[in-house]
C-alpha cells in the first residue's frame, strides 16, 4: 500500500505552493505515477491546456514562461514534461545534463511547424539589421537563430527592450506580434504563421455569446485574430488568465483559449462561472497536440523514461542564449 502523504507534497518543494492532491482525485494510476515520481526524483511540469488528471498529478501547472522558469530552478533529476514538443526542448536547453521526458513524441504545434529554420536563415539573410525575436512556440533549432525569445505573457516587456537601432523581426506569430506591436508602438517585421486552434475564433461568434452574457468579460489569448482581440476585456497570457479571473468582481467570464484552461480556472476560481467561447463552425477549441498526452502516457514514459528529448550540443548552446535573455529581461521589475 503507497503512503499517499508521503508521494503527493512534492510541489511544495517548489515555488508555486500547491497542495497534495485531493484523495478523491487519485486514482491507480496517478498513485503509480507519484510513487514513480519519488523513485525518480521527478518533477512533473504540465501547461494550463493539459487534461485535468494530467494537471492533477503535476507539481506545477502554468503559461509557457512559468514552466520556463521552473525548468530553470529544479533540482529535479528527471523532468516529465506534460506540454509539447518545443516546450520539452526549452527545458532540456535549460538543463542538458538532465532526462526531459515528453509523453508523446509527436506532440507538436502549428506555429512550430509554420517556420522552419531553413526559411528563417533565407529571410534573415537579406536583411544584417534583422533582431530576430523568436516566440517561444519554435524549434530548438529556430531558437537558435534568433537574439531573444518571448512568451505571450513577458512579450511586451522584451519588445520595449529591444534595441532601437534594429530592425525587429518577429516569427512566428503574426497574431500575437500585431498584439505587440499595438502595445509598444515598435514597427515588426511579421513571420506569416499562426496557431489553428486560436484563429478559429472570429468576430461573428464572439459578438453573438457577447450579446448571450453581456456582463461576463471576455478574456482572450493574443494568439486569436485582431477581429476577436478587439472585442475582448482583456487579452492575456494564460497564467494571466488566472490572475484576472480572481481579481476580477465578475462571477461569470466567456474564455477564448484552449479548453484545457477551464480546469484550471475553475480549480483557482471555484465559486466562479467560465463560459468556453464558441468557434463558429465547429467547437474544436481542443488542440490536439496538447491532448496528445495522456495520464497513461506519463506513467509509461516514466516507466521506460521515453521518449526523451535529445538535441545536438551545438544547438543546445546556441538556443540557450535568447532563453536565458528572456529569463533575465522577464525578472527585471
Ligand atoms: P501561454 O504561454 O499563454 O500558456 O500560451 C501557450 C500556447 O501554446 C498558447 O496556444
Ligand atoms: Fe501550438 Fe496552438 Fe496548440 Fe498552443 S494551442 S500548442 S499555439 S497549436
């Protein structure tokens, strides 16, 4: 019999304070992957879109910078992390001496695969001037080319820092980089790509639930389209999410983003109401890239620890440096 109280309070080790798990919310499985924990000394990031057994079981769930940076602090032997493929390669850029485990291998992004490093090398090519400010949603290999990385939550802080005499060149978001460009006034050069979960939102379908729940604000991600942005209260990263919802008077919030993000605000925020925006045409607000990892998946890929991220040192060494630039412009007050 696994001693519950001994396996769950891993996550107070950690910045982020979060209780063990509550009893009901265990089940075999989970109590497999926490006695594994322990036998690894593991730590278990997942992001704010995983399923909710996934986010359970995790010492800490957050926004692609929250995860950065606790990637950067573990003592952790092993990091099992619960996201996709180019937020597993950050934390094995941060830590190249470590095991990093991805549940499933083939879970990918639509904005990674939008630029590859080949097109970004051609494009810079033609222009020396070019500051290359990468979203992090890129390839290892993309990361490496570029001067500095952002997130959508320290994006506006790294763009006001950026220097003026360049030209700044933002891949591979062209969503998110317009929402930039509106909050910093710094003309970009803007890569054409954009996430397929987020663009699916439109003006039409967000003005209809609008009129359907008139006092409940809407919160978007900056990866939806300006169309949508625009009719949003408040557009943010999806730790922000969070951070608004609890301040926030209202009781009741229509969320553009991911569905995985209602677990978790309504985890955080559990006397309050979170209406998931419609698409127009379909309800697939599920990425399916994030879904790709499963709790079983966790438990295998600590069982076999596979598959595992393994990157080429030369562009662990490249990559590190615009992570670590963004780590360290994101802690200045
Ligand atoms: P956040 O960093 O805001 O969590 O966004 C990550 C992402 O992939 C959004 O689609
Ligand atoms: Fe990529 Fe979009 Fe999925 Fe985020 S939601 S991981 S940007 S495809």
């Amino acid at each position: 019999m696994i001693d519950i109280t001994e396996i769950t309070p891993r996550g107070r080790g950690e910045s982020w304070v979060r209780p063990g798990i509550p009893p009901e919310r265990l089940n075999a499985l989970s109590i497999e992957i926490l006695a594994l924990k322990k036998k690894l000394n593991a730590i278990i990031l997942a992001h704010n879109y995983q399923v909710g057994e996934i986010q359970d079981v995790a010492d800490f769930v957050g926004d692609s910078l929250g995860l950065a940076q606790q990637a950067a602090k573990t003592q952790a032997e092993v990091i099992v992390f619960c996201g996709v493929h180019f937020m597993a390669e950050t934390a094995k850029i941060l830590n190249p001496n470590k095991v990093v485990l991805l549940p499933d291998k083939d879970a990918g992004c639509s904005l990674e695969e939008s630029c590859p490093a080949a097109k970004l090398a051609e494009l810079q090519a033609t222009n020396p001037n070019f500051w290359t400010i990468a979203y992090i949603n890129c390839s290892a290999d993309v990361k490496a080319l570029s001067d500095v990385i952002v997130t959508s939550g320290n994006a506006v802080k790294i763009v006001n820092a950026a220097p003026v005499e360049r030209n700044l060149l933002f891949v591979p978001d062209e969503n998110l980089g317009s929402w930039v460009m509106e909050q910093t006034g710094r003309p970009m050069h803007l890569w054409r790509g954009d996430c397929y979960v987020h663009v699916e939102w439109t003006h039409k379908a967000i003005s209809k639930i609008r009129h359907e729940y008139p006092d409940a604000p809407i919160v978007a991600h900056p990866e939806c389209t300006k169309a949508v942005r625009m009719l949003a209260d408040e557009v943010c990263s999806t730790e922000k999410m969070v951070s608004y919802c609890q301040r926030s008077p209202a009781m009741q919030f229509v969320i553009a983003t991911e569905a995985g993000m209602l677990h978790r605000l309504q985890k955080e925020c559990p006397t309050k109401t979170f209406i998931p925006a419609p698409t127009e045409n379909c309800r697939c607000n599920e990425c399916r890239f994030m879904k790709m990892n499963t709790l079983e998946k966790v438990r295998d890929c600590m069982e076999r620890l596979s598959p595992q991220i393994n990157l080429s040192p030369i562009i662990l060494e490249k990559a590190r440096l615009p992570i670590m630039r963004m780590l360290e412009i994101s802690s200045r007050a």
